[in-house]
C-alpha cells in the first residue's frame, strides 16, 4: 500500500455499487480506476484498490495505476483477506478509510478505529450525492442511452431509418 493511501477501497465491492448507482454503467476495472483518479485528485487523497483474483500481465497493472491510485490483487485468496490484515497490520497514525460494504471488513476496520465508509456512499462522493458527475473527468459513455442519441447517432453516421429503405434487407444479411 502506498504510504499517502488515505483510502483502501474493495475493488470488487465498489465496483459492483458502481454498476448499481453510477450514473454510466462501469464496464470494469479500468472505469472504476479511472472514476476514482478523478475523485481522489479533486480531493487530494491518495487510494488503495484490492481486487480479487490474478494480477494481470504487468503493462496492464501500469496502465491501472496512477499517482493517486494504487492496485493490488489478492492473488490465490480474496481481497476481503488481503484488507482484513492490511486494517489489522495498520499503526493508529497509518489509519486510513475503510471503503467496503463487506460486514467482515466493516467489524475488522470498526474494531480497529478505522473510519470507514460504504461502498454506495463512496460511489456517491465519487460521482456526486446525486450518483451524477457534473466534470468531465468521468468516463464517458461509450453507447447512445436513449432514443435522443440513438437519433443523433443515426445522423452522425448519415443512416436513414426509414423502413421503406430497400438498401439494406436485414433478412439478407442474415444469410451471411
């Protein structure tokens, strides 16, 4: 962990209240990363992320770290070990929030005098009380959500939608 880590966060955990309450659905590891960075520069903190499983191939850890944030896989166990030992390992002057919604981690960290925070509460400091984000930091939405932009896009790409359209028969296509 690094030293300036003020936050150790349940990456799996957050990650799933992110596809729960964030405004655009996370689509992994790297939206989380990415979210988090922003948040953790406007508030000048430092984040510790422990996900669960494997560490990937080292260019994509480098490509998930940045000055801010920190990652670290739980290898063979599960990232609620890995953080229950970092809070019992913790001296009172390393304390550091404690973001999970995981009950071991919360009674371990709530023992140790750690401060701790719940993931959907962090993903809606990160994004905002609202579960918006109003900066342009956040990752941006990758497909239309709507049938405005479904309508937009369609006069981007210059695709009428016309059904009367005899240039593409979808049943044709469908032989190929």
């Amino acid at each position: 962990m690094s030293s300036s880590a003020r936050y150790i966060l349940d990456g799996n955990n957050v990650l799933h209240s992110m596809h729960e309450h964030a405004p655009v659905p996370a689509k992994g590891r790297h939206a989380l990363l990415h979210a988090v960075d922003a948040w953790a520069k406007r508030v000048g903190n430092g984040v510790h992320v422990v996900f669960d499983g494997g560490r990937p191939l080292a260019s994509v850890v480098r490509q998930m770290v940045t000055p801010r944030v920190s990652v670290d896989f739980s290898g063979s166990e599960t990232a609620d070990d890995v953080i229950v030992r970092m809070v019992k390992n913790m001296k009172p002057a390393e304390r550091a929030v404690i973001v999970t919604s995981d009950k071991a981690i919360l009674y371990e960290a709530k023992t140790r005098r750690c401060p701790v925070m719940d993931s959907e509460s962090f993903v809606a400091e990160v994004f905002g009380s609202s579960g918006r984000t109003s900066t342009s930091d956040a990752a941006p939405q990758e497909k239309p959500s709507g049938g405005g932009d479904v309508d937009a896009w369609l006069e981007t790409f210059g695709v009428d939608d016309d059904p009367d359209d005899e240039r593409f028969d979808g049943e044709e296509f469908m032989r190929y």
